[in-house]
C-alpha cells in the first residue's frame, strides 16, 4: 500500500502543479485583459499567494505581507520605489532578473537567463520567465527565499538578506501577524476613533505651534471629548507601542496594513488585554480619553481632556507625519452612512 502510496505521489504532484498553474495563468490573463475592481484585485492577488503557497510551501501570508510592504513602499515613495503594473507589487531590477551580463535585459529565455546568472523563472508553466508575469515575478520570489530554509526563522533570515534594514523585517512580520490573523486581505474598513454618539469636537490643526509644550509643530488632531470616553482604533492593525512618553503621556501606537502609524496620545488608560502585539480591528477599545502627559508617569491636568491623534507614513527609513483631519472627517463620514443602511 506504502509502495503504491508512493508510485502515485508523483502524478499527482504533477497533477495538481497542473492544475495550479493554469488557475494561475488564468487568473493573471483575466487580471491584464480587464480592469479589476480594488476588491477584485485583492480576490485574484489572494488566489496567486495560494497557489504559489501550494507550489513553495511559504504560507500565503508571508508572500502577502511582503507584496503589501512593497506596495506601501512605492505608494509611500514612488520615486525611489516604481509601482509596477499588475497584481504583484514586488519588483526585480531587470540586470537581476534576466542577468547582469545579459544583453537582453528583458529576456525571457529561460536558457539564456540561467547562462547569464539571472534569477527569473518560470511559475505559470509557459516556459518563458517574464518579468511583466505576476505568477512569474511571485514564484521567483518565492524561490529565492526558499534557498534558505522553510521555517518561520529561514523566512526571516531571508528578509534580512533581502532588505539589509531591520525596519523591513519588522514590517513584514507585522503585516503576515495581520493576514494570518484576519484570514483575508479585505482590510480596508476604517471607524471614527470616538464613538459618534459622545461628545466631542476637533478641527484642522495639523502644522499649528503647539498649545502645550515641544517646539516642533502640532504632528495630529486633537479631539476634545470628556474624561474616560473610549478610544477606538480607527483601523485593522497591531499594536506596536504601549506605554508612557514624557509628551503623548499614556499613549498606543498602532501599524495598520497600509503601513501608516496611529498614534493615540493622553490616555487616561488602557483597555484590558491591549499589549504590544495586539491584532486590533476597527471599532475596538484602545483605551479612554484622559489629560496624561508632559511629565513623569502618571502626570496629568497640565490641559483640558482630549485625545491627540497623529497619523505617520513609513516612507522605507523614517515615519512621516501628515494631516489626520481629512481622514478622521470622512472616517466620520463613512460611520455615520453604514449605520444609517443597517
Ligand atoms: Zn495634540
């Protein structure tokens, strides 16, 4: 039985990478032949990271979180980052693709890539390794990174390798906590940080002198609300930062799949069971409102409760920040349309 078990494994792999690779073809061509919707996109983008999981034995989370870190980067930097077309964002240099002495920088030939020590292979069974193919481009990637090892360990000893900058690394290993945690790439759905029923108010703020404190300008919103309304994390997202700063007083940070930070400032508390690490999604209670903050922990009255709320692109090497009101507005906006349907 053992024997037969094993005469059949074969085929069957072969069967199945089959099978894989033209749902894989399929999906790609369907990609470039028609405009997708953004749901649509992230529907196929999650059918290559399955198939190419099936085909490496790197979770589908794990490709996920670096095509996503690819795409913040190049959303964060296009200059310095190109997007490229298709449903993949992880791009190669063509001298690293076709091969640094290849005189064709675009080969596709499998042959003469190889000869010329390029990296590029073929996923979707064509026998072509094209750069401009996302099957291509993912299972390429996928590859490289299996040169290490299969454990979690090898994946991140391969981050290193790729990335030399451990900001990437950290990135990445939050993104793939988020994906595998939620199960889905559909992470767009954000809340308005108080709940719309308390009181509160804020307006434009962002570039202000400051009202209290620091020189540098006011970096976020500030909403005034009562002591101990809660604060909610507007996004999906983990928690990066939990604890006391001289300025923010009790304060959360908060990464969300668009690589943006959420900082949440002068807390008067935090909610049970918020650690560093925490997955949170939208809606969920970070802490409450409080007055904390400019003196030694525990320090707070210095100002009238408000939450300060600051938002900060990572652009690859630093956080920069910009201006929640626009976002914090039609945040608000979306919250108060979706109760409305229900
Ligand atoms: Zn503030």
């Amino acid at each position: 039985m053992k024997r037969l078990y094993r005469s059949l494994r074969l085929p069957l792999c072969v069967l199945l990478t089959i099978t894989l690779l033209w749902t894989a073809v399929n999906s790609a061509q369907a990609a470039e032949s028609v405009k997708l919707s953004p749901e649509q996109q992230r529907y196929e983008r999650r059918l290559l990271f399955e198939n190419i999981s099936l085909m490496t034995g790197i979770p589908w989370y794990c490709l996920a979180a670096v095509d996503q870190y690819e795409r913040t980067l190049s959303s964060a930097n296009p200059k310095k980052y190109p997007k490229r077309e298709g449903l993949i964002a992880i791009r190669f240099p063509d001298e690293k693709w076709a091969g640094p002495f290849n005189p064709n920088p675009q080969d596709t030939d499998l042959r003469t890539i190889r000869m010329f020590g390029g990296i590029g292979q073929d996923g979707d069974g064509d026998g072509k390794a094209d750069i401009k193919n996302d099957t291509d481009v993912l299972y390429t990637f996928a590859m490289e990174f299996l040169q290490k090892g299969y454990s979690d360990e090898d994946f991140t000893i391969s981050l290193w390798d790729y990335y030399h900058n451990p900001r990437s690394v950290k990135r990445i290993d939050q993104f793939a906590k988020i994906y595998r945690h939620f199960d889905t790439l559909e992470l767009t759905r954000h809340v308005f940080t108080l709940p719309l029923r308390s009181n509160y108010s804020y307006r434009s703020t962002w570039g202000d002198a400051r009202g209290w404190g620091g020189r540098r300008i006011h970096e976020g919103t500030d909403i005034f609300a009562n002591h101990g309304v809660p604060v909610r994390s507007t996004s999906y997202g983990i928690i990066e930062i939990k604890g006391w700063n001289k300025y923010g007083g009790w304060r959360v940070g908060i990464r969300d799949i668009h690589n943006i930070y959420h900082y949440y400032a002068h807390l008067s508390g935090f909610n049970k069971g918020i650690e560093e690490g925490t997955i949170v999604q939208p809606g969920d209670v970070v802490g409450w409102v409080g007055s904390s903050g400019y003196g030694k922990p525990g320090t707070q009255g210095k100002f009238p409760p408000h939450l300060h709320y600051g938002l900060y692109r990572d652009s690859g090497l630093v956080d920069w920040s910009f201006d929640p009101y626009p976002s914090l507005k039609q945040w608000e906006r979306e919250e108060y349309r979706a109760k409305r349907k229900k």
